[in-house]
C-alpha cells in the first residue's frame, strides 16, 4: 500500500505536467523594417575616339651661306673664262717688270743733259717700281696658314654666285710697299657674280704684309694671289 502511494505521488507531477503543459513564454526579438532596395544602373566605361598616328614634321630651311673655303687648286673646277692679256700662273705668284743687275731694280729720272735749265731745275726724284724677283719675298704676317685662315675668316659668298652655282677662282694683284702696305689691288682673271668684287675687298683690308727685301733694303714687290670660291 505504502508503495503504491509513493508511486502515484511520483507519478502525479508527470501527469499534470503531461496534460496540463504550462506556457513557455519566448522573448520577443527585435526585427529591424527592411530597407527599400535602390537599384543602381550599371556603368560602363564610355570607349575613347581613337587618335591618328603621329606624322613627321618636315621643316624645310632655305639653304645658308657657306663659308668660303681656300682648297688646293687640283680640287677646283674652274669656270670658263675668256682669255686675259696678263700672265696667270697657278699659284701665287709675282708679275711685273725683272729689276737689272746693278741698280737694285730703282729706275732714276735725270734731267736734260747739259744747257743752263740744268741748273737752275732740280732733279726728279728717284721713282721705283715694284719689283717681281727680290731675296726675300714679302709675306702675310704668320705665314701663309695665318693667311689662309684670315681669308676664311673674311670672305663672304657672293649671293649672286651662290645662286648661279659659280666656283672657281679669282686671280688678284697688287702692291706690298716697302712699309707692308697694300696699294693699287687689281683683278687679273675674275668669275663675276660679285666674287671680284669680295675677293679686291678683303685683299684691301688685308693687315700690313711683312716687306719684301733686295739687298738688305725693304723694297716694294707685286704680288699674285689667286683666291678660290668654292661651295659644298
């Protein structure tokens, strides 16, 4: 009996609990409100216009004056010309008259030979012409490369020779006194164009030369020059 009590004590809770469930209370969790969807339109990147390849620039410049060059005259091609009464040696040379032996190349102006105007009209004086031959010729100061590079640094092309495709060369004379100075320039054979003209220029404006000596004494000399033009 006393078990069957206890039984039915231990078996009531489960029973009740059984048919007579209590109420489970469930906490409430908080939900947040959806947010509206934005729909974003795609983005696509917008293609660049394709560029033209580059072309060169071509620059054209008008041709510059070149400098006058003084070459060695088997590298010149000269232009024709007409023929010229003076001798023309190929390179520089000296012209004029052969002093004579005894009086050193001077050439003395004496007046009438007797009657009574001698005496009282004084003599002329002694006049002497440039030599062609003396011991020692005249020189350029420096020697002849100081002068080859003076008539580099000076000559100018002739625009008209230059235009006209005119080379060759020009052949000048002149007088260096007894002091180194330049006198009485002259065009022997020329190429026209305007070169005889620069060549006279620049040989007049040339510094004083070192004189040419006969017998000790500075003496005058004629002197050739030939001058080449000549463009590349």
């Amino acid at each position: 009996m006393a078990t069957a009590l206890a039984a039915l004590l231990i078996a009531t809770p489960l029973l009740i609990q059984r048919f007579w469930p209590s109420e489970t209370v469930t906490p409430e969790v908080p939900v947040d409100p959806l947010k509206p969807i934005t729909l974003i339109d795609p983005v696509f990147a917008t293609p660049k216009p394709a560029e033209p390849a580059a072309t060169a620039t071509v620059v054209v410049r008008p041709p510059s004056a070149p400098a006058t060059r003084v070459v060695p005259d088997e590298q010149v091609q000269t232009v024709p010309d007409e023929q010229i009464t003076a001798p023309v040696a190929d390179g520089p040379v000296v012209v004029g008259d052969v002093p004579q032996e005894g009086n050193g190349g001077s050439l003395v102006a004496t007046g009438p030979v007797g009657g009574s105007d001698s005496a009282s009209k004084p003599a002329a004086p002694p006049v002497t012409k440039p030599f062609v031959h003396v011991e020692n010729m005249p020189e350029f100061m420096g020697g002849s490369a100081a002068l080859t590079k003076y008539l580099q640094r000076h000559l100018r092309y002739p625009s008209q020779a230059l235009r006209a495709g005119v080379e060759g060369k020009v052949y000048i004379s002149f007088t260096v006194n007894s002091d180194g100075s330049i006198m009485d320039v002259e065009v022997l054979k020329g190429l026209g164009y305007g070169t005889d003209e620069e060549a006279s220029r620049v040989i007049r404006q040339m510094p004083a030369w070192k004189p040419g000596y006969q017998n000790q004494h500075a003496v005058p000399v004629r002197y050739t020059l030939p001058i080449t033009f000549k463009y590349e």
